[in-house]
C-alpha cells in the first residue's frame, strides 16, 4: 500500500512547560473552569472523530508526561511548579528527551503509517520529524511549518536581544534584573527547535518552509550594530541565506498567491506539515499559549489549509503532520466574542489536509 493510503495514526503529547509569569500562576492558582479537555487530543477528536472516515485513522492516545508539566495539574502537583523548577526542566533538555521518546514511538509503533501528533509544546514536532527523516532520508522530506514565531532562535541570543531593550528602550516590558535573562543554556526548546533541526543537519534548509511569521525582524533591526541585534538578527537571516523559504503573516494577508508559489518548490517526494495554533491567537481563536502577535483570521487560516492541501499528488505524499500550541485551560472557553473555536479549527486542518488531500477526495483504500 502506498504512503499516501495508510491509516492516519494519531496521538498526543500534552507537555505544557511554560515559562512565562502567567501561565505558572494560573498552574498554581487552578485558574480554569473544571469543564473543557485536559489533553488536546481529546478536545481534537472530539470535533474531528464522527466527521472522518471510520476506516482510515486510528486514536493511539497520548505519550506519558510528568503530571505537573501538564496543562491542568492536580493540587498535589502544584508546589512543584514554579519558574525556576520549569526553566530548569527546559535548560537541562527535558524537551529533548521527551522529543527523542517520540522519535522511538513513532519509529516502533507507527511508521510506515502516518503520525499525526496533537500536543502542546512545539518542540515536540522535532521528535516525529526526526523518525520520519530517518526513515525516508531527510533529502526526501520536506517540512512545512505554519506559526506565528519562526522558533529558531536559542536562548542565548533571544535573552541577548532582551538585554538589549532593556538598555535602550526606556518603555522596556523586561526587567533587566530578571536573572532568568542570565546565563541560560542553549537547549532543544519550543523557540529554538528549528535551530537545532538545521544545525544538526537533520532539515535540508532548501527543503523548509516556515509560513505565517510575526517575528520576522524588521529592516530598521537588522541595520542595528549592537553584536547582541546582530546575533539575534543572524538567527533568521542565516536561515534564508541557507535555502529556508520564510513568508511572514503580513505577506500571506497581501500576497496570498505566493505561498503556493513558493510551494511548486517543493520536490521532494514526502511532505511533514507542523501546525502552530497560533498562527490564528487573537483574532480566529483564542485557545494558544503565546498571543503576543495577532494572527490570521478563520478564512485566512482556512485558505491556508487548502494551500497545503493541494500540494499532494501521485508524486508528493503527506509524511505525517502535527497540530501544536493548543492550551487546554483556554480552548473551548466562552469569550465575550462567543466561544473559542480552536479545537473547532484544529479539526478542519486536520480533516483538510490529512483526509481532503490532492483533489479534493478522500484518499481511497
């Protein structure tokens, strides 16, 4: 059976190990409603499951994560959860050991059918991408990345970039005496993954794709001379320099044609689609864990699907894909604006481009 027939293997990971302020109180505060899913996958399915072809998918469940790295953490795990036990589980490369029993599970438990992760933290993607490269090669792998963060920046230099708005901008959101700005490893994390991929020569760069971005620096930045702008800067311009294709949000919502454009690129026989539901955070949803950037809207992310979608062919087959960044204790709540679509949307990527692919059919057995 070819590729692009296999059985659609989905499974979760609902690692949610946030730094930032917010999130670690509302961890230990219990600040959500005791209604909504505990773990993406479930919130996924249940608005996908009834609508996709019965025979043709398959729900492996979610990969074990320590109980007070997940989104909802018991009482009992809540003393556990401050900034500097997080941090820590992210310098010393907890994600990455996480990522690397991904890596194995989709190796033994899922190849040569077709993984699609639903979980939360991103750098989880490198975990399946890393199974399939192996497994295909990676000069027959592309990989597709749809976010609003490019996530190829280590620390050191995003805690550079900081340090450096702290001393020239009086209206500075950082605290320059914030000693988490300070000696921080470069580890395998959601904002540097790509980073990782790349330099470890794992991704082709001529063979990436990151569509969608908000932090992609502005001209006026990389004119800036301060070797902390300059490092930081390089983290994105070395990336297209190398062959990466980069199209940021703004050049979706103008330029729309160009994302397939730069598609027809693509010749690799297999395809890895990584979705960061952020892509759409403050504006078609509101269920993610970073909304520093407003993102597109429900049609735009939906054209977008479609664009992938149309990729597939007798020549080009879908890998596997994932769906990330989905926060649990907001997804599914009820807003003033109504209520949040993220699993709703999450669901329709899925069905699009996992079960919709090439011509529009469900692929056949």
């Amino acid at each position: 059976m070819e590729n692009n027939l296999n059985k659609i293997l989905f499974f979760g990971c609902p690692l949610d190990c946030d730094e930032k302020y917010d999130s670690i109180q509302e961890k230990q505060n219990g600040a959500w409603t005791t209604n909504g899913f505990n773990d993406p996958l479930d919130g996924v399915m249940d608005n996908l499951g009834p609508y996709i072809p019965q025979d043709q998918w398959d729900n492996l469940g979610s990969m074990a994560v320590p109980p007070w790295l997940t989104p909802k953490p018991s009482p009992s795990e809540r003393s556990k959860i401050t900034t500097e036990t997080v941090i820590s589980f992210i310098d010393n490369n907890g994600c990455k050991a996480l990522a690397d029993e991904i890596d194995e599970f989709v190796t033994r438990q899922i190849l040569p059918g077709i993984p699609c992760m639903v979980g939360i933290d991103h750098s989880m993607t490198g975990g399946v991408y890393s199974a399939l490269a192996r497994h295909y090669g990676r000069e027959n792998l592309s990989l597709i990345i749809i976010d609003s963060h490019t996530d190829a920046v280590p620390m050191q230099l995003l805690a550079g970039a900081i340090q450096y708005d702290t001393d020239t901008n009086p209206s500075s959101v950082h605290d320059a005496k914030d000693p988490f700005l300070y000696n921080r490893s470069d580890s395998y994390n959601a904002s540097s993954f790509i980073h990782t991929l790349v330099s470890g020569k794992q991704v082709d760069p001529k063979n990436l794709y990151i569509i969608g971005v908000s932090d992609y620096p502005e001209k006026k930045a990389l004119r800036i001379k301060d070797v902390r702008i300059k490092k930081y800067t390089s983290a994105y311009t070395d990336l297209k320099r190398m062959g990466a294709k980069i199209i940021t949000k703004k050049e979706c919502k103008l330029n729309p044609d160009k994302i397939s454009g730069f598609f027809k690129h693509i010749k690799t026989p297999y395809v890895y689609v990584s979705i960061d539901m952020d892509i759409g955070a403050n504006n078609a949803l509101e269920g993610v864990r970073f909304r520093n950037w407003k993102g597109l809207n429900e049609a735009q992310i939906h054209k977008l699907g479609q664009a992938v979608a149309r990729i597939f062919s007798d020549s080009i087959h879908l890998a596997g894909m994932d769906i990330c960044e989905i926060d649990p204790r907001r997804a599914g709540s009820v807003y003033p604006s109504g209520k949040d679509r993220t699993y709703v949307i999450a669901a329709e990527l899925i069905k699009t481009i996992a079960f919709n692919r090439g011509k529009g059919a469900y692929p056949s057995t």
